[in-house]
C-alpha cells in the first residue's frame, strides 16, 4: 500500500504543479500588453493618443445667423437659431481649406456677412470649433440683391 500512495503523490505533484504553471502562463500572456506599456513609460500612452488623433473627429452642425465675422482672423461668431445649440453665439474658426457656398454655388470668405443666414458643419478640436463647411443661404438680410421665385 505505501507504494500505491507515494505513487499517487508523485503523480499529484506534477498535476499541481503543470495547473499552476499553466495559469501563471496564461495571466503573463493575457496582461503582457500593459505590462510593455506601462513599463515604456509614457510610450504607451503616447501610442494611445496617436491613436486617437487617427479617428477622424465627429462632425457637428450649426444653424443660425452670422453676429460677427473677421476674415483677417477667420473668425465667425453664429447666433444660433435654436436655443438648445448654445445659450449665445458659438465660435468657429474657418480652417483654411473650408468649403463655402452660398445659395448653393461656391462662395468666397468675403462673402461673408453679418446678418446672414448660415449653416456650420465643424468639429471640435483641442476645445475649438472649427469650421469645415460653411452654407450661406441667400435672403433679406444677406443683402444679396435677387430673389428667387
């Protein structure tokens, strides 16, 4: 019988022991990821934040009418027609290769008015709204001379 017994130890311990090493095995494999990042420092999360600058950014809309525009700056300021956009006017900067059309034909920054009426699509980058496309639309108060019937 001591025989059997010290025969089934034997086997007992290198099951144990293969269970253990196995699990340890699959845990380094499975946090190996943040063990490299962390380790790198802020490597990782530099990787992390370029990654992030790869999404292309969620584009937003804006409809109002032009408060104020500074072409030197390429600033406009819309005043929102719905309330539920903003409480006062929204700021954009116009990056340089916007699109602007006015009455649907392209348009120029010149072509830009106080008191027209104006759809913005922009996105928000590092806090700014910044204009991608600008839609003017012709009317009373843009000041265009011709009305369409």
């Amino acid at each position: 019988m001591r025989h059997r017994e010290s025969s089934a130890k034997s086997l007992l311990l290198p099951l144990v022991l293969s269970v253990l090493f196995a699990g340890l095995l699959a845990g380094c494999g499975g946090s190996s990821g943040d063990q490299s990042s962390n380790g790198g420092g802020d490597q990782g999360q530099k990787q992390e934040g370029e990654a992030a600058k790869k999404e292309p950014l969620q584009r937003k809309i804006a409809i109002g009418t032009v408060k104020a525009y500074h072409e030197d700056r390429r600033r406009l300021a819309l005043r929102p027609t719905v309330k539920a956009q903003s409480d006062g006017p929204l700021a954009f900067k116009i990056r340089k290769h916007a699109t602007i059309t006015l009455g649907g034909k392209k348009a120029e920054l010149g072509d830009i008015k106080e008191g027209q009426q104006a759809q913005v699509e922009y996105v928000v980058e590092n806090e700014i709204n910044r204009a991608v496309v600008v839609h003017l639309f012709e009317g009373q108060d843009s000041g265009g001379g011709e009305k369409s019937g």
